[in-house]
C-alpha cells in the first residue's frame, strides 16, 4: 500500500540512484482521489533545471511523467508513463517493480 512518506522515500531514493546528476527537476507527488487504498504517487521529471525551462513552463522541456500504483494481488509496484516531450525515448507500457527503490532505479535509468 502506499502512503504520503512514500513521496518523500522516492524523491529521496531517486535523489541517491542518480549519480551523474540527469535529472535537473523532480516532483513527487502522492494522490489518494480514489481512496486511501487506491492512492498513487505522481512522478513530474525533466533533464533540465526549472530555472531552464523554455517560458516557465514544464511541458516545454524534455520532460516525462509517471504513475506508480501498487498491486495487492501482485505485491508490486506498476510503473505507467502517461505523458512526455515528443523527443523523449518511450517508457514500456506498463513496468512492474517490487520495491520503490527499484521503481527509484527504472526511472533514473530512463533517464540515462
């Protein structure tokens, strides 16, 4: 199940998996419109700094982003890319991960 820690277990996970820094901004979020047994995080991320964002605005950089649901009949973590620059390579469709650090590697490796 997840909860609102968790947003910060990610950020922070993704954080230290990223060694060469590809990731200029990053936003988690944690969503629970469904319920509390239903809720998601929201991964918001680019390779570029806010501060470089072509007029403020994230949807022009090269940025990607992410649902992450947990499935209690699984036990894992699905990964759903559902928005990205035209440039960005493409996410598979639907990845499966047991644990949020591993969710923490597939993102950072997307981006290397």
């Amino acid at each position: 199940m997840i909860d609102y820690s968790d947003a910060l277990n990610l950020s922070t996970l993704i954080h230290a998996q990223d060694p060469t820094l590809n990731i200029g901004y990053l936003d988690v979020t944690y969503s629970d419109l469904g319920g509390a047994d239903r809720a998601s995080l929201m991964i918001r991320a680019t390779s570029e700094t806010k501060q470089k964002f072509p007029y403020g605005i994230l949807q022009n950089a090269h940025y990607s982003m992410f649902q992450v649901d947990y499935n209690h009949q699984k036990n894992r973590y699905v990964i759903e890319q559902f928005s990205k620059h035209h440039e960005m390579p493409k996410f598979r469709k639907c990845s499966t991960a047991k644990s949020l650090t591993e969710v923490a590697q597939k993102i950072v490796n997307y981006f290397n």
